[in-house]
C-alpha cells in the first residue's frame, strides 16, 4: 500500500530537478500570497462581482492582457534557461529531457497564451469603442471564451511540476507525439490544453466576426471603419476556417494516445503526415491570425502620431483581405522537405512568396502616411516605428525561406529560429506592446511612465538584434533548431555567447516594463481628457477610463477618422448637432457561470491527462449542466435608467 | 552636431561589419561554401534571393530613416505638412508593381530549380546508392551495391552521384549535410530520394535536422568523400575487417541508444526494404512489389 502510494506520488510529482522544487515552492508561496492579500484586504467579494463574473468586455480585455504578460514571462524564462544552455558547448546546466520540455512550453505558451490573448485582448479593449457599440454580440459568450483560456493555461503550466510537461515540441509531431515513443502525460496535457483554448479562440472570433458585422454605429460602413477594427475583423475571418483542422488533428491525435487508434501512427495503416499537414493548416494561418492585429495596432498608432490620415486605406484594407484569403495556401512551406513532389513545392512557393507583395504594400503605406506628417515619438510610435526594418527583414528572411531549393539549406536550422522570432517578436510583440501603450490610458485613466519605457524600448529592442541577428549566422554554419547540446570547434560558440547576451538584454527590458507598470500605478499622471494622443477614431471621444456602457449616446459616424472629424468640426466652429435625450441602455447581467463552467473544463482536462475517467465524467456531466442551465435562463439582462448615466456622465464632467 | 552623429554611426555600422566579418565567412559557414552542385545551386538562389529582397528592404529602412528625421514634430519644423494627403495612385501603382515584378522573377527561378534538384545532378555516370535509416538515434548507411552498412559515418567517393534513399525506423528525422547540399525528411513507411554529390575529398559534417526526441543531439555524423580509388580500398578493409550486419545486431541499433561510429561487412540484403514495408510501407505497395524501392523518386 505504502509503496503504491509512493509510486503514484513519484509519477504524479515531477521530481529530482532543482529548477522544478524552486517552481513547486514559489507556486506554494505566490498562492498564499494571493490568498493572504485577498483574505487582509477583504477583497474576496471585489474579485468576485468586479472581475469573475463581468461581461464587460473592457474587463475582460484588461485581464487577457495581465494573463497575457504573465505567460510572457513564463515563456520569457524558459528563452533565457535555454539561451543559457546553449551559451556554451557542452553546457552542463540543463539536461536533454529538460531543455526539450521548456522549448515546447516556450513555443506553445508564446504562441497560444501569449500572443493569442494578447490580440484578444487589444480587441476586446478597443473593437466595440472603436464602431460605436456598447458591448459585444455576445458578452457572455466572450467572458466563457476568456476563461476557457485562462485555465487552459493554468493545465499546461501545471504539467511543469505535476506529471510533466509535454516534451515533443510546439508543433507536436506524431509519431515522436504518439503514445509509442511519448509515454507519460506530457502530451495529454499539451492536447487538452490547446483543445480547450482552442473552444474559446473560435467563440472569440465567430463573437468579434457578428459584432462588427452588426454593431457598428450609424454612419460606420465598412469603408470607414478603423484600420485596426478591419484587421480584427481579418484575424476573425481566419479564426473561423483555420481552427477545424486543429481541433480534428488535436482529438485525432488524442484518441490515438487515450483511445489506442491509429490515425497517426507509424503502424496499422496510420499516417503521421496527415497531422504534418492538419497542423499547419491550421499553423500558418494562425500567424497572421496573430500579426494582423498587430499590423492594424500600427495603422492607429501610425496615423495618429503622425497627425495625418492613413495612406491608401483602400490598399491597406485590400491587402489585409488578400492576406487572410492567401494565408491558406502557404502551409506546405513548413515541409518543403517531405518530398511532396515539384509541382507541390512550386505551388506553395509561389503563394508563400505572393503574400510578401501585401505586406511590402502595407510597409509602404505606413511610411507615407508619415511622409509629410508631424511624427512625435511617443512610446507606441517608438515601437511602430522600430517594428518597420524589424519586420522588413524579417519578412525578407520569410520570402527567403519560400524559395523552395534555398529552403532545403534553411529548414530546421537556426536560419528559420531567427526568422519566425524575427516576425513574431518584431511583428506581433512590437505590435501588441505598441498597443497597450496606445490604449493603456483608455483602460485604466493614466498614463504609463515614458521614461522608464524608453529604457524599456531600447534594451528590448537592441537585445532584440543581438539575440537574432547571429542566430540567421548560425543557420548558415548549420547549427539545427531544438539541440540541448553542441560540440566546440564548428564555429558555433561565438555567435551563441553573442544571441544568449542580447537574450539578457531584452530580459533586462522586460523587468524595465514592469517596474514602469508599477511605478506608473503610484505616480502615473492621470488622463483628464480621454483624449491624450490627439486621437482620430472613437474611442478617444469616451473619458478615460471608460463608463460600462462604453457610450451614453451612439455616435452618427459621418466618415473615416470620426472623432478627428468630430473635433475639425467643433475648432472650426460649425453648428454642433444638437444631443439628443438620453435613453435607458439596454445591458447584460453579469454571471459566474462562465466562470464555473471553464473550472469544470479544467477539472475535465486534468481528469483526462491522467485518464481517471470518472473523474472527466463527473466534470463533463457538470459541463452540459451548465449549458442547459443556461438554456434556461431568462432574466440575462438589466435597464440602466437615465438617471443612472447622467450621475456617471457627471462624474466625468461630460453632461 | 550632424557631423558627429553621422561620425559616430560610421563607427558603429564598421564595428558591426568587423564583428560579423570576423570569425569571417570562414570555411565555418557551410550552406556558403558548398563542395557539390547541389549545394551550389542552393547557394546561388539564396544569393539570389538576398539580392532580390534587397531591392525593397534597403530602401524601406533608408526611407523610414529619412522620414523619421524630417517630419518630426518640432515647432520650427519647416518640411511641408499635408495632414489630409492620404492618395496618390502614381505611388500605390509603384509599390504594388514593384514587389509582384521580384515576386515574378524569383518565383519563376524558383519554380526552374525545384524540379530540376528532383534530377541527380549533371550527368549519371555510375551513381552509388545509399541506404538511410535513421533510428533513435543513430544513423544508419547501408551500401546495397558494395553489401557492407555503417552506423553515424559515411564514405563517399568524390566526384560521382550518389543517390541517397532515406527512411526511418523511428520518429521523422531529416537527413542534412550542408556542405553537399540541402535536407530532406526521412520517414518511416516512405523510401525517399536526395541526389548529392561532392566536388571535392574532406570530411564533411551532417546532422539530423529534425527533432526526434531525447537524444537528437547527438545525431551528428560525418560524410568523408574520397578519390574513387582510395574508397574501394576502404570497401575491401571493411569487408576484411568488420564484424558482419547481423539479425540480432540491427535490433540492438533499433534500441533507443547513442552510439559511436561502427562499420559491418555486411548489409542484411532485405532489410532496408523491410523497414520500409513493416513501418506503413502501404503507400509504397506498388513500387515494393516492383522491387523499384531503391529508384523511387520520393517525390514524384
């Protein structure tokens, strides 16, 4: 009995590595802390009705970012655990089994919790300020989609120090994914989480998709939305069809390793390609899911602090459709080596290297608009403007990678590393960080510290070029991706000290980010005005930060750039239409339900990690009662009366 | 002041050029200094493309460069400011026609190379054919024509095609030897074809280059090309010397090991193409039926 005990426990628990007792301990002390300041302050009940339950898509938005910029640092540790692995050959400070599990979660944490509701979160917070709406289509619906994130992310950090992570990288190939060669429940927590994410990710965008499709104020035709809300509503459009062939490969894979079929195994008629192929279907997609949004954060900021209209909004729309459309023809350019055959490989090389022309247009287009502008270099410009040659050679690195034969040299070496980083860290991350600068006011009524920021900016993005830029060097040596180890006298050495410094340096920016958070909650300077940028479109109309009801009155929307419309009109002096009464607003209950159902989804994940059945049973059971629950209930909404907007409009001084 | 900064950036663009030029475009930097024609076929479309993409990368940091420096904010800026100009069709013309003329050309060059590698290189005279298999994770070479096997090393004779035929009997891998020319996968249940050929004798490094698990690290070999004269000598002392490729042999290297370099002076006739068949090897029924595993193109 004792010895079962002991048995399970040393399988349960991750044991024997120094690294993982120090994650066990500070998980152990960051809980108490958490449970201790919530239980001194008595902010329990807070918690509950201000955060837990909202429908509130700004408050929803607020948390996919903190949630996002935790991940960040999650991932960001394991980057610098392996950047130190690999400063030196022969490295002895982490083992095989180690470094394969952190490249994983490093892949699959940045690219599913990091930038993933980082996007959400940039939509959420300025998509239905941005058309003129007061919530969502379906504000519940988008408070369930948060927190099937939330705790699928919580069940793929668990695997860290209960079970063990999955270890067969981001892109999870079987067979290396399957239950042949990948025993423990690594991978079921890989499969489960991403499954569960995965819910809320197509509820999101099918949500954000028939919000501005059907929500958008008078006046707003899609010609003259915000380039920002047509990037979202691109991104939406590429959830929708790229998510199926993720989920089928997920649960395919799944049944592979819970269920003992063979879809993706080596033997008994199983295809391991097939998943090569469903994943990336899915894959390449899923980057420009993650860079549009980023691409339609630099429009604003662009725009807006060159104090001048986009140049060629119709181009920059075009190019944003054409991407979404294109993007689905790319995906075979992750295997140009698996011998698909000339023909195949041309195909997809062409297409790859046909969605650099929208992109290089884009380029172009942001330039001009601040051709003849008056530029201020505020923070989200800083990083606009230092995402342009970032993302210039790091597109140009990708049309490099889609000339097939070139590309039999680059794959899996650390040519591609520098090249996805390269966009992903210069495109999205710039973009999403541009972005929460740009609207951190609206969410929160002051602004962030621009110095320490600045320190910020320039170690990250410095530390940025020199963690990369000899990582294309390194490719071309032929260094390949996803080796723990490497032998001294390749020439290798060099060029890893240099790339594990500048990972230093954009460590060192990240903690300079931080303590501008901090620093800013205490003295930062209060925004007044709900306006701080000189802003164009409509969420600089609303004070800082916004009211729930977002508008008290719907805006008429008479053309592009609306509140710089808006403000024009008032300078020049020209009648002011007259405010019309105001009216009761219609808006959705808060509920805990959302909440309760993603716990039960987390209970249902962890019970089918492990395989304890009843366990994923009791927690299924409870799911669809939930979703019947729901079914039946009426009272999902309430009237704020005209008195209640006008105190709160007074509060702002806007009667 | 302008004349100091314009000083100081000098200064640093040439302590980055030292510094990557440095270690130098050393014989280190293998995708650039290919012994082979498949490899210098690589190499030229990648300096291809680098000079392709330069045509729009260069002058894009050069504008924004400019831009930045002109327009900015200041109160006595005296460039022109026209916040309304938001369209020119003479421009948005330019740059749409610009990207699709080098998307054109280097898609056409592309679309040229990637069939003609399917092709062995220049012309077939006597190719060697070389059975891959990579396990976990060692890498094993069987020669079906001199009926001898290595395991983590090859030998090669300089100046003639060899037809490298790949598959696996364990997680995908990718069989990669820069010097020679680029990777492709080898997978369990297909034979697949990499023509490669080396202009030159040396020790070439390879790797595998796709993940495969715990000890992936390891997988590292060499190719080591020789005069053809001194690699039948090296044929004769393996078959002389080396312990033979037994039933019970293979099994252990199926084993999830690391191991060192090992020679046989046998191959297991048979055995690549059972590898091939007991791994998924349906897809390829027709061309084992035809006894053709060796001469099928992975990639027709």
């Amino acid at each position: 009995m004792l010895y079962n005990v002991e048995n399970f426990a040393s399988h349960f628990f991750v044991l024997g590595d120094p690294l993982i007792y120090g994650a066990d301990v500070s998980i152990v002390l960051v809980s108490l802390a958490i449970v201790f300041v919530l239980t001194y302050y008595k902010k329990w009940g807070w918690l509950w009705r201000e955060w837990l339950t909202t429908v509130d898509h700004k408050k929803i938005g607020i948390m996919y970012m903190i949630a996002a910029l935790l991940m960040l640092f999650r991932g960001g540790v394991d980057a610098i655990l392996m950047r130190t692995q690999l400063i030196m050959p022969n490295m002895p400070f982490l083992k095989a089994q180690h470094y394969n599990e952190i490249f994983t979660t490093h892949g699959t944490i940045m690219i599913l919790f990091m930038a993933m509701p980082f996007i959400f979160a940039m939509m959420n917070i300025a998509v239905p300020l941005q058309i003129g709406a007061r919530d969502v289509a379906f504000p519940y619906l988008n408070a369930i989609s948060f927190w099937l994130f939330f705790f699928a992310a919580m069940l793929l950090n668990l695997s860290f120090v209960i079970g063990g992570s999955p270890d067969a990288g981001w892109t999870s190939y079987a067979p290396l994914a399957g239950l042949t060669f990948d025993k423990g429940p690594g991978e079921n927590y890989y499969l489960l989480a991403l499954q569960i994410t995965g819910i809320g990710s197509m509820a999101t965008g099918i949500n954000f998709f028939v919000t501005i499709m059907k929500m958008r104020a008078p006046g707003m035709t899609l010609m003259r939305m915000p380039l920002f809300t047509w990037s979202i509503l691109a991104a939406c459009i590429i959830i929708i069809f790229a998510f199926p062939p993720l989920t089928a490969a997920l649960t395919l894979l799944l049944m592979d390793r819970l269920a003992g079929a063979h879809f993706f195994t080596i033997f008994d008629g199983g295809n391991p390609m097939m998943y090569v192929n469903m994943f990336w279907m899915w894959g390449h997609p899923e980057v420009y899911i993650v860079v549009l949004p980023a691409f339609g954060v630099f429009s604003e900021v662009v725009a807006t602090f060159s104090k001048k209209r986009t140049f060629g909004y119709a181009s920059m729309v075009a190019s944003l459709i054409a991407i979404a459309v294109i993007s689905f023809f790319t995906w075979v350019h992750h295997f140009f080596t698996m011998g698909a055959g000339p023909g195949v490989n041309s195909f997809f090389a062409v297409a790859t290297m046909i969605i650099a022309i929208p992109t290089g247009v884009k380029v172009f287009n942001w330039l001009f608009t601040m051709y003849q502008g008056r530029i201020r270099t505020k923070l989200p410009m800083l990083w606009a403007i230092a995402f342009i040659p970032n993302f210039a050679i790091g597109g140009a690195s990708g049309v490099m990678l889609a000339v097939a034969p070139a590309d039999y040299q680059f794959h899996n070496s650390y040519f591609l590393v520098a090249h996805f980083h390269q966009v992903l860290i210069g495109g999205v991350v710039f973009g999403m960080l541009a972005g929460m600068y740009y609207w951190w006011p609206k969410m929160f009524g002051f602004m962030l510290n621009e110095r320490l920021g600045r320190i910020a900016f320039w170690f990250f993005n410095i530390g940025f070029y020199v963690c990369f830029l000899p990582q294309y060097w390194l490719g071309w040596m032929g260094m390949t991706r996803r080796i723990y180890t490497y032998l001294p006298g390749m020439g290798w050495t060099f060029w890893n000290i240099i790339s594990t410094f500048g990972a230093y340096l954009m460590g060192v920016g990240f903690v300079f980010i931080v303590l501008q958070i901090l620093y800013s909650i205490r003295y930062g300077e209060r925004d007044l005005t709900g306006d701080p940028w000189d802003g164009r479109t409509l969420e600089w109309s609303l004070p800082s930060p916004v009211p729930h009801y977002n508008f008290a009155r719907i805006p008429e929307v008479t053309g592009r750039d609306a509140w710089w419309t808006m403000k024009e009109a008032k300078q020049k002096g020209e009648m002011q239409p007259e405010l019309e009464p105001l009216k009761p607003i219609h808006m959705p209950n808060d509920s805990g339900r959302p909440f309760i159902l993603s716990v039960l989804f987390f209970i249902f994940g962890f019970g089918m990690v492990f395989t304890w059945y009843p366990m994923a049973a009791v927690a299924f059971i409870g799911i669809l009662l939930s979703l019947i629950l729901r079914s039946f209930e009426y009272d999902t909404d309430h009237t704020l009366s005209v008195d209640e907007i006008r105190r709160t409009e007074a509060a702002y001084g806007r009667v | 002041m302008m004349q100091k900064r314009t000083g100081t950036y000098t200064l640093i663009a040439a302590l980055c050029a030292t510094l990557f030029l440095l270690p130098g475009c050393g014989e280190q930097v293998l995708v650039f200094h290919p012994v082979g024609p498949v490899g210098q076929v690589e190499k030229q479309m990648i300096i291809l493309s680098i000079v392709m993409v330069s045509i729009v990368v260069i002058p894009v940091i050069a504008l924004l460069w400019v831009i930045v420096v002109r327009y900015r904010d200041t109160p006595d800026n005296p460039t022109p400011y026209r916040p309304e100009w938001s369209e020119s069709r003479t421009l948005e013309f330019l740059w749409w026609a610009v990207p699709i003329v080098i998307i054109g050309v280097l898609g056409f060059v592309t679309v040229q190379k990637t069939f003609a590698l399917v092709r062995p290189p220049g012309k077939v005279i006597n190719p060697l054919t070389i059975q891959v298999t990579s396990l976990d994770w060692k890498w094993l070479f069987q020669y079906p024509g001199q009926k001898i096997a290595t395991v983590n090393y090859c030998e090669i004779p300089a100046n003639r095609p060899i037809e490298f035929v790949l598959t696996s009997n364990a997680p995908m891998n990718s069989f990669w030897v820069p010097q020679l020319g680029g990777q492709e996968y080898t997978m369990p249940g297909m034979a697949m074809k990499l023509w490669l050929e080396a202009d030159q004798p040396g020790v070439y490094f390879g790797s595998g280059a796709n993940f495969s698990g715990e000890g992936f690290s390891h997988m590292h070999f060499h190719v080591i090309a020789r005069p053809q004269s001194d690699f039948d000598h090296w044929v004769q002392r393996i078959k002389s010397t080396a312990p033979p490729l037994t039933t019970q042999q293979y099994a252990v290297l199926a084993q999830r090991t690391i191991v060192q370099p090992m020679s046989f002076s046998t191959n297991q006739p048979g055995l690549f193409e059972k590898i091939v068949s007991q791994d998924g090897g349906m897809y390829m029924r027709r061309d084992l039926m035809k006894g053709k595993v060796n001469t099928h193109v992975g990639t027709d």
